[in-house]
C-alpha cells in the first residue's frame, strides 16, 4: 500500500475516533446530568463513566479501527488509557492551580481542553497501534456463512 494511502486511512481512522469520541462524551454529559436528578453526582458519574468507556470501546473497534469485536481484553486495555488520561487531565490542571493558585476559568478550561486533547491523540496512538491494530482479529464476512471461496480453500 503506497504511503498517501496509508495517511488517508490512518486519518479516516482518526477522525471517526474523534467524531465517536465527541458524541459518546456529549451523550454521557447528558446522562450524568439526568441521573444526577435521582441519584448523587458521584455515583451517576461513575455510571456514566464505565458505561460511556465501554461504549466508546465497541464503537472504536468496530467502526473507528474496523477490528470487530473488542472482548474483554480489549475493554481493560482501552479502560486503561482511559485511566491514564484521567491521571494526565488531573496533573495539569492540578499543576496550574499550584503555580497559578488564582487562574479564571477561561485559563482552567484551555489548560484542560489541551491536555484531553493530547490525552486523546495519545489513547488514539495506543488503541491504533496496540490494542486493535491491524494485524489483530476481523469480523467473519457474509454473518458467519463461508463463501464458496472458503469451501474451496478447505477441499
């Protein structure tokens, strides 16, 4: 495969995960902000956030990387830069209120807003090149009938 259409793939790929990864993030804020009329912020959080996780993992594997299903593997790797980006979004935004204690909002939001966005380039790179590369297992074509193809292969 030449180069430029590796790049074009690579960058459909990229753009499907942050299209997918924008709306499953819109679609957990307005969850967390329903569930939070009838149980406490903290639990609705977590709700949303492990449903919105696995959520986001299904749609990458299959629509952004195109690999199938994630299993269960798939799910504690993907969980785990989910964890890791969390670690991330916290230190900077925990740095900036330690060298600048009284920083307003406008510069809180562009510090955390640029540390999710490298946070996401960075799970992209991991999910992209470890988790569901390419190599890695597809989808059975034609819902599991062999194609004559298959047949003859095997005889």
């Amino acid at each position: 495969m030449n180069r430029l259409r590796l790049m074009c793939r690579h960058a459909a790929a990229f753009v499907r995960f942050a299209g997918l990864g924008s709306g499953v993030t819109l679609a957990a804020s307005a969850a967390l902000v329903l569930l939070s009329q009838w149980i406490p912020w903290m639990a609705a959080n977590v709700l949303t956030t492990v449903a919105s996780s696995v959520a986001a993992t299904e749609l990458h594997a299959r629509v952004s990387f195109r690999h199938g299903r994630p299993g269960l593997a798939g799910h504690l790797k993907s969980a785990a830069t989910v964890a890791a980006g969390w670690l991330v979004t916290s230190a900077a935004v925990g740095a900036l209120a330690v060298l600048r204690p009284g920083a307003g909002v406008v510069l809180q939001q562009t510090v955390y807003l640029s540390a999710t966005a490298l946070v996401g380039i960075g799970r992209y790179l991991v999910l992209r090149l470890t988790v569901f590369a390419e190599g890695g297992p597809r989808p059975r074509s034609g819902g599991g009938v062999r194609s004559r193809a298959s047949y003859d292969a095997v005889a």
